[in-house]
C-alpha cells in the first residue's frame, strides 16, 4: 500500500522514530503526524513520523512493553530542557559510540578514561559481564552442572542394564579364550560409536527446535530477543561433554560385568 501523501506543512515538521510496540498500541503508520510531550505532559510538540523501529533486545526489560519514541538530539533537549535553565547547562547520563573497527573498543575505553577524568567508559562486553548478567551466567553454570551429573548417573544405570543384558555374550568370548582387554576395548568402541550418534542426535533435535523456541517466545513476550542460539562453540562443548561421558560409563559398565567369573556369565 502506497504511503499517503505528505503537505509541505508536514513536511517542515521534526521527524520522530517511533518503537513498534508503541505503533502497533496506538495504530500510528510512518508519516503521520503525532504528538510528543515530556513525562509531566507539558510542552507537546508536533512531529512526523520518519520510521517504526524495533527495539534492541534487553534481557533486563524481558516482558515490559517498550513505550518509547527516539528524538534527534536538539528537538529532545528543546522538549525537555527548562524553559529556566541556561544553554549548555544540559547533562547527558550517557553515549553511546558505534566504532568503525569493533576490535579497537578496549584501546578506546581506556584512551577515554585517561583522558577525561571522572568519565567512565567501557566496551559493552565490560558492561554486559558484570551485575546481573554474571549472576545469570554462574546460575546457569549451576543448573548445567547439575544436569550433567545427574545425567551421568542415569546413563551409567542405563549402561549396566544394557551390558547385564549381553552378560552371556561376553561370557562366550571370554570362554574361547579373547583377554579381557580386548573384550572391554570392543566395547569401549561400541560405546564411542553410539554416544557419537546420540551427540548428533541431540544436536539435530535442539537445532531443529531452536526456532520454534524463539518464536514461542518472542510471541509470549513481545519481543525480538533470542531465547536459543545453537552456535559451533556450543556444539563442540555438547559434544566434547557428551562422548567421553558415554565411554566413560560404557567402560565402567563393562568392567564391572567382566570381574565376574565367566561360567556364571554363561549360566553354566
């Protein structure tokens, strides 16, 4: 659909961006006209729609609806500023630098902060590990420590289950004279192969579902956050844990399976 034609008086108003949860609340499209007031209500100002953008993601704002418009800097200060206060009296909380290379943000900070006294700059990196996102950083080492050993002391039942189940098997082997040694290093090859296939079992399904995550609930809370990010670094830890985990317990299975004496093993 076309967008609507524009005056020549709207055109001389101020552009304003406008956040989409706003948009989509009060039903307002790019080029109309609005309203925008400071937090008291006074002082409202006309201006034009530019864009509808979306806001950047902020786990500390996870389910709040974003009520926000973005302003140039010169019509913020002219709305918000008093009208009693002297020009270049303005304070500013803090700024945001985008840098043309990435890598040089540290050499930045620190360049700053010699520079300017009582000024503390520092890469969003530095920002987002400390404060609440390392508590969330070490609560989720936590729960995944847990689930790891608890996982392990399930796969181990589960291992002894399955060789108990083979016990006449080895105990055939063992009677036709194969060292115990090679039969536990079979075994530990079986066991390589499928905690090998179950890794990528388990990668195909948290892949597969890793969208449908984000989509849940992006929806359920409105917003463009990702939940689940499967990336090549997580991955190989998944994997690294996973297949000496599956060996590790196929060998410990095994090894208690062939301590035994080999006509009990053949019920004999």
């Amino acid at each position: 659909m076309a967008a609507p034609a524009v005056t020549a008086q709207e055109a001389s108003l101020p552009t304003v961006l406008v956040s989409r949860q706003v948009a989509e609340e009060l039903r307002i499209t790019e080029g109309a006209v609005v309203q925008v007031a400071p937090p008291e209500g006074s002082r409202a100002r006309q201006f034009r729609v530019a864009a509808i953008y979306e806001p950047t993601p902020d786990p500390a704002r996870l389910g709040a609806t974003i009520r926000e418009v973005r302003l140039h800097l010169p019509d913020l200060l002219d709305l918000t500023r008093d009208p009693k206060a002297f020009l270049g009296t303005d304070r500013v909380e803090a700024v945001n630098i985008a840098l043309v290379d990435a890598g040089d943000a540290r050499a930045f900070a620190r360049d700053v902060n010699a520079r300017l006294p009582g000024v503390l700059a520092r890469t969003t990196v530095d920002a987002a590990g400390g404060g609440p996102f390392r508590v969330l950083e070490r609560f989720h080492l936590a729960i995944a420590l847990v689930t790891i050993i608890a996982a392990t002391v399930f796969l181990l039942a589960l291992t002894i289950m399955l060789v108990d189940e083979r016990r006449e098997t080895v105990g055939v082997l063992r009677l036709i004279g194969l060292p115990t040694s090679r039969i536990l290093a079979q075994l530990a090859v079986e066991g390589l192969f499928v905690a090998g296939a179950g890794a990528v079992v388990g990668l195909a399904m948290a892949a597969g579902s890793e969208q449908l995550i984000n989509r849940f609930f992006q929806w359920r809370y409105d917003t463009a956050l990702v939940f689940v990010h499967i990336t090549p670094k997580v991955a190989l830890q998944c994997v690294a844990i996973a297949v000496p985990l599956g060996v590790a317990a196929t060998v410990v299975a095994s090894w208690a399976l062939l301590r035994r004496n080999a006509l009990k093993l053949v019920r004999r």
